[in-house]
C-alpha cells in the first residue's frame, strides 16, 4: 500500500436479500483532484429507521447516494448497495480552498471508512456535495453540518444527534405536515411501530403539540416499555386495533410497514379515518399488496420535500430555531429511557445490522457504531 493509500472498508448489502452481505475492502487514495474532500467517518447510528432506508431504497432513491463500485459489482454475484447512515465524519485531506483538514461534520454517511465528495458551496455552516450522482437526490441529505456552525450540536450528546436528530426531523416534519391541513380533521393520531426511535419522536411531538391524541400500537413485547415512556396519550398491542374508538375522526401513521396492521386499521375505522400515512417499515417481512384497503388511499411521506416547503415559509434560520428547539426538549425527554451502547469493527456492524434487521434489538439500546477496532 503506498503512503497516500489508506485501507478502505464498505459494508455491503444485497438490495433484493438484506440478510446477505459482505465487506469490501478496498484502498482510498488521499491524493485527491482538485476541489475533492476525503471524510474519514468516525462512527455512525444504527436503526430500524435504516432499515426503512432499504426498503424504499428504489422508490426514494436511497441506493442512489453512495453507489457501489462496479469492480464490487463485478466481483461478487448479487445487485448490492450501501445503506445510509447519520454520523461524524472528520475530514483528513482536501483539495477544496474553503474545506479544512481537521474540521469535523455530522451528515449522511455510508456504512463505511470513507468517503470522497465534491463540494459545490462550503462555509461554517454547511458544506453541500455537488457530485454529479447526487444531482437529482434531496438535497438535504447531501448537506454536511460542519460542528463549529452547528445549532444543535453539542460534543456531550454526539451519540444522542446521530441516534436521533434525523429521525426526529421527520417526525417533527411529519407532524408539521399533518397539521398543516388540520389533522384532516382527526381527533387522534395513531403511530404503529410505537417502541421504534421515530415513532417514539412522533408521538412525544404530537402529544406535546396537543392537537390531537397519540396513540401508539406495539407488540405485547414491547408493551411495557411504550408504556412507560410516557410519551404516547394512550398505547395499545396490536390485538387491541378494535379497542379504537370506530367513531371519531383519526389518521394513521404507518411506520410499520405490515400489510395486516393497515388493513386491521382501515377496516376497524372505515370512514373515520381521514388519513393514512406511509412512513417506514420496520415489520419489513409483513408487507404486502394494500391496493384493495377500504377507507384513504396510502400516501407515503417524503420528509425532504416538507423541509423544503417549511425552509420557503420560514426561512433556513427560522426552520433551524423551530426545530433546534423541539430538538432538545425530545433529547432531555429521552435521556431517562435511551441506552446508547458503541460497537466497533466488522463483526459488531455485522451483528447489529441482522439484530435490527430481524427486530431482535431492544428498543431502548441506541447503537452507534464504527467499522474501525475502536483505537483507530
């Protein structure tokens, strides 16, 4: 390996079977082309919100934002991808005249060593990555957040943000969506999958908004600890959809993704659901054809599209101070349940990836984690 060569390390999936996978390695060339960055990932969160990621990777496009390298492609048989992340990245070489080595940044990261982008615009706050493949992706997820420029950071609650701080911007934009149309009129909002890390952020938000009720659905498992939260209004198992008032107004929030649960709530409510939102699929193995569901037609929420419209209303720095402050009175709301545990190295990626991929992690453990050995 040559003095400029570093070892390279990508964490692989097969986007048609997720539970197959493997790790290229690969080496990373420091001596970059002129206006490049090289971003040495320091760690990153694992959740079942990645999960999501996978499985509207065609749809949304989350395959498109770190493409695999076609020699990869070539040499294993599969079509396969790298699932994004949220971490810290430090850069550690730069041809770019506004970029310094040295500076560190939380945005969207693959499951990997490192990564090279190619700044369009940079300043203190926000560094945007103009390679071409990103062209036609949301832009926010190509928006890097150097720390010194950052409002919502704080290097004492680092594992807190990656955990988190993305997950709770779409429940905060989900909510926001929602609201903006007046609930559709709804009395309550009910959120399946309640113990993941997003649907726990949406209801502490739709509670503590009080416009409507929250209403969350969890397995008989995880019953106890959703309960406990005490974010939700009221939490039900899945068994109990019939216990639902069949006669107030009410939407629905889908962060499950499992066929059965949205067609046990759209024929329980019938006409008292105004609306039915499509968010993420944690229950991914239970999904299925819905195109036959009584009541609203399913429409998936795309959080980037919201910022973009909140960003216009309210400009950046008004959207950054709303959610800045939502932020932190969900991330002290959590600091009583949240076990935020860091992993290092090939195996523990691997562990945690199939652990949250088969719904086997505990809901209170927050994973962070590094493809290096933990003193790299």
């Amino acid at each position: 390996m040559s003095q400029n060569s570093l070892a390279g390390l990508d964490f692989i999936v097969d986007r048609r079977q997720w539970h197959k996978t493997y790790f290229a390695e690969s080496q990373v060339s420091s001596d970059l082309a002129p206006g490049q960055v090289l971003f040495k990932i320091d760690r990153f969160a694992f959740t079942a919100n990645n999960i999501s990621y996978a499985m509207a990777g065609d749809l949304l496009k989350y395959w498109n934002f770190f493409p695999v390298d076609e020699a990869v492609e070539q040499a294993e048989a599969g079509v396969w991808g790298r699932i994004p992340t949220m971490g810290f990245g430090d850069v550690v070489a730069s041809t770019h005249d506004d970029v310094a080595v040295g500076t560190r940044c939380f945005g969207f990261f693959p499951m990997s060593r490192y990564l090279v982008i190619e700044p369009s615009s940079a300043n203190s706050s926000s560094i945007v990555d103009g390679v071409p493949h990103r062209a036609a992706l949301a832009p926010v997820y190509s928006q890097y957040s150097p720390v010194q420029g950052d409002a919502l950071y704080s290097a004492d609650h680092e594992d807190e943000l990656m955990l988190m701080r993305g997950l709770f911007m779409t429940s905060f934009l989900a909510e926001d969506f929602l609201a903006d149309s007046d609930l559709y009129g709804a009395q309550s909002v009910i959120i399946s999958s309640a113990s993941s890390k997003t649907s726990i952020a949406l209801g502490f938000v739709v509670s503590r908004k009080g416009r409507a009720k929250a209403i969350g659905l969890t397995s008989a498992r995880n019953l106890d600890f959703v309960k406990g939260l005490g974010f939700y209004d009221q939490v039900l198992s899945y068994d109990e959809i019939s216990a639902l008032p069949a006669d107030q107004p009410a939407v629905y929030v889908d962060m499950a993704g499992n066929t059965k649960v949205t067609r046990d709530i759209h024929e329980h409510l019938g006409d008292s659901l105004k609306y039915s939102q499509r968010i993420g699929g944690t229950h991914w193995d239970a999904g299925g054809a819905d195109s036959d569901l009584p009541g609203p037609a399913r429409e998936f929420f795309f959080a980037p599209s919201q910022i973009q419209k909140r960003t216009a209303d309210w400009g950046p720095q008004g959207f950054q101070e709303r959610m800045g402050e939502a932020w932190k009175n969900f991330r002290d709301a959590s600091s009583a349940w949240l076990r935020i545990e860091r992993a290092y190295g090939r195996d523990a990626v691997e562990r945690i990836y199939q652990s949250t991929l088969e719904g086997s992690a505990s809901p209170a453990q927050g994973n962070v984690i590094s493809l290096w050995d933990g003193d790299a």
